[in-house]
C-alpha cells in the first residue's frame, strides 16, 4: 500500500483523522440529523438526490474525505428547506387562524348582544320563568316579577309555591306542573298570590326544555284575572256545596220564582221515592204535603226564613222533619233534617227522667236534688220521711241554706258550736268537684250518712243514709261472728274454710288436733296443697287430693261427705260443703267409738241372722219331719174310736179324745211353720179364685164352733153389708179368719159374745173380729205380730204365738193390711183389708 501510493501515505493517515474526526462531529450531529429526519421526513433525501450520482463518480480517495462534509450539508439543506416550508405553512395557517378569529370575534359580539337582549327581556320586572333542561332536574329561574305580586326573589323560596300562592292555587300548579314535566300536558292557568294578586301562569315543553312562565297583568287583564278568580272560586264553592248536599242524608230543593221545583238532591229523590233527581223534579213531586207547603208560604209573608217541625210519610212511615226553608227574590231552597229518631230519644229521655223520678221516689235511701243556685228541684218521699217536712215547704224550691235553717230550728238536725262556718263549709259543695261525705248524729239517736254529689251543671245531689239499723246490724253482726268464733272454738268437730284461692281462711282447734297441724296455720295462710303434704301420710287412704281439686279445681262444684281413717286407728267422718261466696268448708267428724259399736252390732247381727237362719232351718226340718208322724197319731186315734176295732171303757175314749185333739192341735202348728216358712222363702203362691164371702165365714166358723161351744161363747156373724164374693185364695182366707175367730175365743170370757162382721168398702172387703177380753198393752202391741212371741196375757192357755203372724202374712200376700184395735175396757178388734182384686201377689210378706 505504502509502495502503491507513498505520495499519499502521510495524507491518508491524515485523512483517517480527519475522518475520525468528521465521525464524531457526525456522531453529534445524528441526534439532530435524527430530529430533522423526523421532522422533516423525506426532505432532505430529496435535497441530497440531485447530488448522489456526483458523489457515485467521484474518487473514493476524495469521496472518504468529503462524505461527512456532503452529509452535513445534506442534513443542514434538508433542516433548512423543512424549517422553510415550516415556516409557510405557519404563515399560511396564521393567516387562516387570524381570519377565523375575526368571524369568531364578530359572532360571540353578535351572540353577546343577542343575550344581552334576551336576559334585558327576561329579566323584565313582569314575568319570571322555570327552566327545567332535558338532563338535568334542577331549575333555574330567570326574570323576576313586581314587588306588589308578592313573590319571593330567592329560587327556593319562589319554587315553594305554597308559600307565596293561595293553597287553591297551589295545589292546581303543582299539578299542571307534574302534568307537563311527566306527560307534556300545555297549561294555562291564573293563580293567586297570597297578597290577593292574579299571575298568569303558562307551562309548554320542548324537546330539550320544559318551561313554566309566570306573567304580571295589566290593570284591564288583572280586573280580568279577578274576575276568573272569582269565578273558579264561585265555581269551586258551588262544586263543593252540590257534592255535600248530594251527600247529606237530608232531603234538599230549589224553587224558582214561580215556586216549581228547579233541583233537588238524590235524598230527596229518595224520599219521595222517584227514580232519578231529575225525574223528581220533571214530575214536580213534592216531598211536603200541601198544608205544610201553605203553611210555609203564609210564613215568608212574614218572615224569609221558616224553621219549624213538620211531619210527613216517607216509605210508608210517618216521620217528623226540622224544615228550614229560605225565600228570595228569585226563588227558595229548604232543607229537611229527619228528627224521628231525636224525637224517639227525646220522649225516651223524658219517660227516662219520670221513671227516674218514680224509682228515687219509692227508694228507702232520702235523696234531694238541688240546682246550680242551690234550689230544691226534686226530693222522694224517703227525703221528707226522714226529716218530717211540709210538703208545700219542699215544693216551693227553698234554698239550701234555708232548707238547714229549719232543720236546725225544729231540732232536727244537732247544735253546732259554729254554725255558720259548719254550714259553709257543708255548702262548699256547690264549688267542690269530687264528691262530700258527712256524718250527722241526731238528737233523736239516729245516725245519718250524708254524700254531697257535685252534678256537671253546677248542682247538687244530696244523699241521705239513715245507717241507724245498719250501725245496730253491724254490731249484732260482729257480736254474732264472736259467738260463732268461740263456739268454732270449742266444737269437737273440725272445721276448716279454704278461700277461692286455696289458702285456708278459718280453722277451729279440733281441726289441727285431729290433722296435727300447727296453731298458727290461719295465720300463716297456708296453702292447701302444703296441708295436704302434711296429711297424706296420717291417713291409711288419704282424701286429700279430692279436698284438694274441690278447692281449687274449675269442675261442677258439689257437695260430698266420705270417711277415712288415720293410721292410728281414729275415724273420721268428712263433709265438703261448697259456700256461696265460693268459698269450701270441710268438716271432719271423729267417729271412732260410733265406728267401734257399729262394727260389733254388725257382728252381733250377723251372728243373730245366722241363729235366726239355724232355727228356721231346724223348725222347717223339724215341721217336716213332725207331719208324718203327727198324720200316723191322728189316723191312729180315729181309729181307735171306731166301733170296729173294739169297745174301749169311759177313760180310754177319754184318753183318745185327748190324743186327738192334742194332734189336731200340734198339726195346726205345723202346717202354720210350713206356710210361715214357704212365705219365708218366697215360693207360696195364691190360687186366685172367686171366694164365696157368705160360704167362706160359714166354714170358718164351723172350725172353731167345738171351742167356743166349750166355754159358752156365742159367735155373732154380720155379713148384711159384706159383699157377695171377692177375688182371693179361698182356703188362706178361711185360714186367716179361723186364726182370728181361734184367738178371741182364747181371749174372750166365759159366755161372752165374738162377733165377726163382714163390708164392704171403695176398694175392697174388710173382716173384723171383735172380743170382750182384756186387750193388749202398748208394749204389747208393738210385738203381736212377731214369730213365736207367745203370752197368756188373760187368754186361757199359751198358743205359738204363730196365729198372727200367719194372719198377717196371708193378707199382705193379698195386697191387704191387718189393723188391730184394742183397749182394757173396749176389748180387741183385729180388722184385715182384702182387695176385690189383688194388686200384686208378693214373693214374701214384709
């Protein structure tokens, strides 16, 4: 290289500096080529184009020396031909700029004064507007409106309609109002301001605006806007008052001058029951008769105005009516107020008032009524009792004062120390508001409980209280109540009195010894379920649960008595007696003793019925076995008398005779054991027949002719009032009367005389056996009719004492009675009642 170009080295080596050098002068300057790029774009590119195909053919030697030199005018031309086109295009756009400013500024002049005159209209002192935007919801208020309008200058206040306009006409703009914002409904309104000044108001809506302008009037549009005022009012007015009359249950009319009828209200209608207002008033129905119509019209000649009750019918009732009715010039109106039901309450209250009267006049308690200037208005009879007025005194209305003045001086009432202070100070219930007692002692002893009652207009009831007896009462009461308590007290029987609410009230002594409780338990009120856990354990089955649900339970309250008996072997007899007052009263009874003897007499009987039961047993046994050997004897010793079994000597005859009716005797007991004991057990029964009265004495007296022939005992038989038969069973008939006929002639003297005698009564046949003997005693008496209780008691010879019973016991089977008369002079009747048809055959004779 060095040998190929040594002209050049030095230079080379200078130029590589230089380049190095132009290479960092480039380095520093591509920041700014990089801008100008950026800013310029292709600018330069396009300067140094021309100059490329120079740079192409130059000597490269030259070219590496000179390329940061073109690059840099390169660069340097380009930023200059951009800051130049820069530069135009800024001249031409502040050109345009300016331009525009011009028509700019001469617009916004041109708008400046075309709002300068529209706020100068605006703001005129005879309207303000309300600006409500499409977006947004506040208002704004524009204008303003004359000081004598009365309206607030603030926004908020003036948007607050209802405090600046009449209600009336607030109410209707905030309605137009709410009907143009939410449904473009235009208005036109005139209202009125609280001074009493007209504003016209009007309401339009565009698409982007709603706008409400309130408008000032001129002096002819004001008399205008009053006038409509006055109108709307008037209109409303008449609104209302048709609504109301429509409303009333109160038959109204117009009459014009001619005195038809012009409007009526549907009560009316109603009344005279037509079917519509209208109707009533095409057809002219009057709701008044014709002489209460006449008597109106006679009254306007006199007087506008009538007011008066009158009666008509309506739906077929007659009624009475407040009529007010008005006449003018050009017409009347009346209306009719229905005061049937006044008048009912009217006349109710005065009867009320009498009847009121009439019972405080037939009250026991004195009672005087006196007005608010302490005049007697009205006093019962029990007021001029108690205190021994005139009549004619008391109705001339005597004042209260004078009234005590005369008490006091007819000694009525007792001496005061202070007589006037103590008699204003009784007055003082004229002005009191609650109600006075006093107590007065009169001299004559009585004792008076006086209640001053203040009324509502200013009056006074006086109530006299004569507590005399009352007082006396009391005290005979509460003596009574001590006696009660001491012999509570002192009585061997418990006692205890539970309240509605459980707790014991009263309790005597023996009712905590019995229950061994303690003596204080009235006192300490104790509840009945705690004595039932003290006592439940004293008995061997405790009652207390059911004393228990008594007392406090909501069943049916019913008395009820039981027993029990305590683990130590006492017995108590209890009693739950319900008290009106709601209160329950137990008594316990200590029956040990009485328990004691009733158990050993039950067993005593049960051991008497069981001998009893033995010896029937054994006389039933012993009656049977007796009959057969008894037939045997009987058949024997009639044989013996017979002339074919031999001669027998005077004492054998003698001897059979004895035998025989020894045997006959001893088998009449028998068979009367056997019937008594058949009856006994139930299974007797009556052969039921027609008895033949006549044939049934006969053969009754037949049986006992040999006895009485042996004692001279004569038999008088009267039968001339006997019937002729009766239904029974003959042979325990003829058993009856022979049993009777056999027993007075054990008791009737020697040659005396038995008379049977036989009636007939209503219901039956009565028998009666009469015998002069020496009668029975009393105690006698009480036990004739018993089993085996024989005496001689004067009779000739001691019988089984079965006679009688066996009587007895065959006419009760006939549905009879057995009487017995007797005395110690007058003998013994026994009298047996049989029925002409026996009501009932009974198992067993009582």
């Amino acid at each position: 290289m060095q040998g190929r170009f040594p002209p050049r080295a030095g230079r080379a080596g200078l130029g590589r500096q230089t380049f190095l050098a132009s290479a960092r002068a480039g380095a520093r300057c591509s920041f700014f080529a990089r801008i100008a790029r950026a800013l310029l774009g292709g600018t330069a590119l396009s300067v140094a184009l021309p100059f490329m195909p120079a740079l192409a053919q130059a000597d490269p030697a030259s070219l590496a020396v000179n390329t940061v030199d073109v690059i840099q005018l390169a660069v340097f031309t380009g930023a200059m031909g951009a800051a130049l086109i820069s530069a135009i295009v800024l001249i031409r756009e502040r050109a345009r700029t300016a331009s525009e400013n011009v028509q700019l500024r001469a617009r916004v002049a041109d708008l400046t004064a075309s709002l300068q005159r529209s706020e100068a209209l605006l703001n005129l002192r005879d309207q303000r507007l309300i600006v409500w935007s499409s977006d947004r919801q506040k208002a704004e208020v524009v204008g303003a409106l004359p000081a004598e309008a009365g309206s607030p200058d603030d926004r908020a206040a003036f948007i607050a309609f209802g405090r600046w306009l009449m209600p009336r006409s607030a109410a209707s703009l905030d309605q137009a109002i709410t009907a143009l914002r939410e449904r473009g409904v235009p208005f036109e309104l005139t209202v009125e301001t609280n001074t009493g000044i007209p504003i016209e108001v009007q309401g339009r809506k565009t698409p982007f605006h709603t706008i409400v302008r309130f408008t000032s009037l001129s002096e002819n549009l004001l008399v205008q806007a009053r006038l409509k005022l006055e109108n709307q009012r008037l209109a409303a007015d008449y609104e209302t008052m048709v609504g109301l009359i429509e409303a009333l249950k109160m038959p109204f009319w117009l009459r014009g001058a001619d005195g038809r009828l012009r409007w009526v209200n549907k009560a009316y209608a109603d009344a005279v029951e037509a079917q519509s207002a209208d109707d009533a008033v095409r057809d002219g129905v009057e709701f008044l008769g014709t002489i209460a119509r006449e008597s109106i019209a006679t009254h306007h000649q006199k007087n506008r105005v009538f007011e008066q009750s009158l009666s008509t019918v309506v739906s077929g009732d007659r009624r009475m009516f407040a009529v007010t009715d008005y006449e003018s010039s050009e017409g009347a109106a009346g209306l009719a107020c229905d005061i049937s039901a006044v008048q009912t309450i009217h006349d109710e209250f005065e009867r009320a008032l009498r009847s009121h009267a009439d019972t405080l006049d037939h009250l026991t308690t004195a009672i005087a009524i006196f007005d608010a200037k302490e005049k007697l208005r009205f006093f019962n009879q029990a007021f001029q009792k108690l205190w021994g007025l005139d009549v004619g005194f008391l109705e001339s209305a005597p004042d209260n004062a004078l009234l005590l003045d005369r008490l006091r001086s007819e000694g009525k009432i007792a001496e005061q120390p202070e007589w006037r202070r103590w008699k204003e100070n009784l007055l003082s219930a004229y002005r009191a508001v609650d109600s006075q007692e006093h107590w007065w002692h009169l001299p004559d002893g009585r004792t008076v409980r006086v209640v001053a009652n203040p009324q509502s207009n200013g009056g006074v009831t006086w109530i006299f209280e004569n507590l005399t007896e009352r007082m006396n009462l009391e005290s005979r009461y509460n003596t009574a109540v001590r006696v009660q308590g001491e012999t509570l007290d002192n009585l061997a029987e418990g006692v205890a009195v539970f309240g509605p609410d459980g707790r014991i009230r009263l309790a005597n002594p023996a009712f905590t010894s019995l229950w061994q409780l303690p003596a204080d338990i009235v006192s300490q009120k104790v509840h009945i379920t705690a004595i039932q856990a003290k006592c439940e354990g004293l008995a061997v089955t405790s009652p207390w649960r059911e004393f228990a649900a008594a007392v406090t339970g909501f069943d049916e309250r019913r008395n009820s008595q039981g027993q029990t008996e305590l683990k130590n072997g006492t017995v108590l007899r209890h009693a739950v007696i319900h008290l009106p007052n709601g209160q329950v009263m137990m008594t316990f009874v200590d029956i040990t003793d009485s328990v004691n003897v009733e158990r050993a007499l039950l067993d005593k009987n049960d051991a008497l019925q069981k001998a009893d039961q033995l010896k029937n047993d054994f006389v039933q046994h012993v009656s049977y076995e007796l009959r057969s050997p008894l037939t045997n004897i009987i058949g024997f010793t009639e044989l013996l008398s017979l002339p074919a079994t031999g001669t027998l000597s005077q004492r054998q005859r003698e001897y059979v005779d004895h035998i025989g009716s020894s045997s006959a005797v001893l088998l009449t007991i028998v068979n009367d054991i056997l019937d008594l004991a058949t009856v006994d057990a139930g299974i007797m029964e009556l052969e039921i027949s027609e008895v033949e009265i006549e044939k049934t004495v006969r053969a009754a007296a037949e049986l006992v002719a040999d006895r009485l022939e042996e004692h001279s005992i004569r038999l008088a038989v009267d039968a001339s009032n006997a019937p002729k038969s009766l239904h029974g069973d003959e042979t325990r008939i003829r058993q009856v009367l022979y049993n009777l006929l056999s027993n007075a002639a054990n008791y009737a003297p020697e040659g005396s005389i038995i008379t049977l005698a036989c009636r007939r009564t209503e219901a039956g046949v009565e028998f009666s056996v009469h015998d002069n003997g020496p009668g029975m005693a009393p105690e006698i008496l009480d036990t004739v009719f018993r089993r085996f209780e024989s005496r001689i008691n004067g009779g000739r010879r001691r019988g089984a004492g079965l006679g009688l019973s066996v009587v007895k016991s065959f006419v009760e089977l006939h549905g009879g009675n057995v009487r017995i008369a007797t005395g110690a002079r007058t003998g013994t009747t026994v009298t047996c009642f049989f029925p002409f048809v026996p009501s009932r055959i009974r198992d067993a004779a009582e």
